[in-house]
C-alpha cells in the first residue's frame, strides 16, 4: 500500500493510540515487563569486546535500555547514542558511558557532550508499534530507515517492546526496512521471510552470527 494521505493519517492516529496505551501502563507493570526484556536481551546476545551497541534514552516511558548496555560495556563492548544531525538526514552516532557530560541537541534529546563517532554493530531501536513482520512504526521522522540505508555494513537491529505495542501492520513502504530481531516481555522472535517467528536463545545466537557473517560485521561472538 503506497503511503496515500489516508495511510498518513491511520499511522499518525495509530502512533498516537500506541503512545497513549504505553503511558498509560502501571508502574508495576512497566517495571515487571522491563526486566523481563532486560533479562533476554543479556542472554541472547553473545556481545564481546570491539562491538559497539547503540541505544537510545528513553523517551515517553520505553524500555530502558541503559542498564542491560552497561552490563555489555562490563564485557568489553562499546557504546554509543544517537545524535539528530539535520531534518532529513541520517543519524550519527556518538560515544557514551554511564556518567558521561550530557547536553541537548536537537528536538530536545540528550546527547554525549562529546565529538567520538562510532559505527554501531548492534542497534537498539525502540518503536512505538511494531508489526508482524518486524516492521516499525516510529515517531515519525523517518530517522532510523534512513539510518540504516545509509550504514555499511548494516548493523544487526533488535526492536525493544512491550507487548501492547504490537500491531498486525505499520503497512511499510518501500524504504522502512524491518528489524532483525524483536524482544518483548513474552520472548524472542526473528524476522523471517514468513513474518516474525520465535526463536529461543540458541537459535537466536546461531540467526546473530549468521547475520554478522553475511554483513562483514568485525565481530567476534562469545
């Protein structure tokens, strides 16, 4: 379906209903589902040294990715946060740590106070809506389709989500490319062909080192 004003509008209304729903969660809830996607995202990926994992700050009550990065930086990897360049442009990626000086770029995010760019290996990406076949519904900008057009190699992308932020389809266009892998509170699943399909750990593993292989990533799996 070509991206038609009325499929403008329906995404638009859908982002707004999504956000609505996830703000809405309880405390409790939003802290039991949190761990639990903590708790998988430390099991599944065999991160070592010299990979560099990007995250975002957490933004209108996401997952918080921070601490299960901080326990990858434990084990040798890098990290980075995105930078918003310019309206329409690709995101850049700058070096952080727990502890690093902050300061605010534009729309108002939180960026590293530094000029150390990295390219990511691993993209943590938080949508708002996240369809069938690991496609993402944003906020609307456009950045990370963008982004991964423009990276080479690509890095190996895993959507973040509470399970109500699920949708049977964000009608992607041409452009948006899907995520690798989604990672909710319920378990792991891969985008495959067929649409998403659950994996468990050892096969989502064997699915990362495949990919990194096939991309001419520089990793080395633990």
């Amino acid at each position: 379906m070509a991206l038609t004003p009325e499929l403008a509008g329906w995404r638009k209304a859908q982002r707004q209903a999504l956000l609505a729903r996830r703000l809405a969660a309880s405390p409790e809830d939003h802290a039991r589902w949190s761990a639990l996607i903590d708790a998988q995202l430390r099991a599944l990926l065999p991160v070592g040294p010299s990979w560099v994992m990007a995250l975002c700050w957490p933004f209108q009550a996401e997952f918080d990715a921070r601490p299960v990065a901080e326990y990858f930086l434990s084990l040798g990897a890098r990290l980075a946060l995105p930078s918003v360049v310019a309206k329409g442009q690709p995101l850049e990626f700058l070096e952080w740590h727990p502890g690093a000086r902050m300061r605010t770029g534009l729309y108002d995010l939180a960026i590293p106070d530094t000029t150390v760019r990295l390219r990511p290996d691993i993209l943590l990406v938080p949508p708002v809506g996240i369809g069938d076949r690991g496609d993402r519904l944003g906020y609307g900008g456009g950045f990370y389709d963008r982004t991964l057009a423009a990276l080479e190699p690509r890095p190996i992308t895993i959507a973040h989500a509470f399970e109500l932020s699920r949708i049977p389809t964000t009608y992607p266009q041409p452009h948006d490319i899907l995520m690798d892998f989604v990672v909710t509170e319920t378990g792991i699943q891969a985008a495959v062909p067929a649409g998403l399909q659950k994996v468990n750990l050892e096969e989502c593993r064997r699915l990362v080192g495949e990919l990194a292989a096939e991309r001419g990533l520089p990793l080395k799996l633990l």
